[in-house]
C-alpha cells in the first residue's frame, strides 16, 4: 500500500523506522561503553566522556564553519525577514503537536491546552502556521519532547553527550530520540525528497536563528565546550521543572576525625 511519494509502501516507512531506532540504540550501546571506560577517580560526574566529548565537539565546530555556518550565514542575508519568520512558524507550529503530546504524557492540562490552542490558532487563523497569531494573543509555548517527559518523571539526565551533527545531550535525551523522531511530523513526510528538503531547511532556518549568538559566544567565552555544556544542562534542568528546579545535593564532605579524641 503507497502512502504518499512514489515508491513509499507503509512497510517501507516501517523498515525506515526501525532501522534508525536502531541506530540510535546502537549508538546509545557504544556511549555506554565508552563512559565505562572513560570513568575514573578524576572524570567530571557529569561530564565522564569528556575527552571524547571534545572530539565531537571539535568535528561539529570544523563543520560548522566550513559548511552549516556559511549556508545560514547565506540564508539570513538573502531571504526577506518576513519569509524567515513564516518558515520558522510553520516549523515551530508543526513542533507545538509533539509539545501538546508530551504535555499529555506529563500530565500538564495548562500546557495541553496551550498546545492544542496554539495549534488550532496557528492552522486555521495563521495560514498553516505560517503566522503566529497564537503569540499575538499571548497563548503561551510549551517545547516538550519525550527527554523532557523522562526527567519530568524522575528519569535521571545520566552523562552529559555530544552527539555528532546534533549537539549537546544527555544518555537520558538520546534514548528518548527514537521516539521523538517518530514524534517529528517533519520526519513523517512519506515523500522523501520533500522529507529531506523540509529536513536541511529547518536545520538551515534554525542556525540562521543562533547566528548572533554564537558569534556572541566565541568572543566571550574562554572555553566554548564548558560553556556550551553548563548553559545547556542548566536550561534543560530549568525547563523539566518549569523553571524550579529542586536544590543539587552537595557533594559528600571527607569526614574530618576529632583532633581531641585522638590518642
């Protein structure tokens, strides 16, 4: 049976997901292995792979600025602002979906309700999203995905990962991709040319969107791996608890002996 694209049969589409659940799995093994042999009494708790980290780091940097960087560079300049709003609306419209499940999942019945409002708004009110009328409107966005919903279910983040191409994550965040993959209606596109234009295009519009940022970023931070990774940790513990999050526990303290008691 053809489900959209030439070609594209439901058990294709199937095939498709199963093997980059695979992959991901796969991938989620090998960090695994790795932070075992990566842990010793000198590794950062939360940061145990950080040698291998900075490696990832490195290759995403050099093909950053030899590629994605110049591209969103390119974008930003030549594409009307109003045309990169509506294409970052329509991507952030179609995200609100996934936000509203999540929202479910954790339970959140404001969240919900902001999420499906926003995407009923948006689609019918904003020409397929492409204007954000719910924000005109002061309807407020919730981004969950499932990462988000294991933490908010007491699921601990685990180390703290660099994922080639995708950035900054955590165990938790990378075995809840699989899922959120299926979740991305963009990847759900049957046709696949168009699957993997709309994919470029988000990834395009979102760095364009960061450009100023990063610039920001590499003439103010003194080591930009640190800084990625603690900004990114602390938003993200800020996010699953709404802003709240509870207090770390300190570090255990070497019990100090009595000097009176002693002999």
């Amino acid at each position: 049976m053809t489900v959209g694209g030439p070609g594209v049969t439901v058990h294709q589409r199937r095939r498709q997901s199963g093997r980059g659940a695979a992959r991901a799995l796969l991938l989620v093994g090998l960090m695994l292995s790795l932070v075992g042999c990566a842990s010793g009494p000198q590794a950062n708790p939360i940061d145990p792979l950080e040698p291998f980290n900075r490696s990832v780091f490195r290759l995403n940097d050099t093909l950053d600025a030899a590629l994605v960087k110049p591209v969103a560079t390119l974008y930003r300049d030549h594409t009307p602002t109003r045309v990169r709003q509506g294409i970052g609306n329509v991507f952030g419209n179609l995200e609100d979906v996934w936000s509203a499940v999540n929202s479910a999942l954790q339970l959140n019945g404001q969240a919900l309700t902001n999420s499906v409002t926003r995407v009923v708004i948006n689609t019918v009110m904003g020409v397929g999203g492409v204007v954000d009328v719910a924000s005109e409107m002061d309807i407020e966005r919730h981004t969950k995905d499932f990462g988000h919903t294991l933490g908010f279910w007491g699921v601990p983040p685990g180390p703290y990962i660099m994922l080639p191409i995708l950035g900054p994550s955590t165990l938790r965040d990378t075995v809840a991709l699989p899922l959120d993959w299926q979740g991305d209606l963009v990847r759900q596109i049957p046709y696949v040319p168009g699957r993997n234009a709309a994919t470029v295009l988000r990834g395009v519009d979102t760095r364009s969107s960061l450009l100023k940022a990063t610039t920001m970023l590499e003439e103010v931070a003194l080591d930009r791996y640190t800084f990625t990774r603690d900004a990114f940790l602390q938003r993200r513990r800020n996010d699953i608890f709404g802003g709240y999050p509870p207090e770390e526990d300190a570090p255990a303290q070497p019990e100090v002996p009595d000097m009176k008691a002693l002999p």
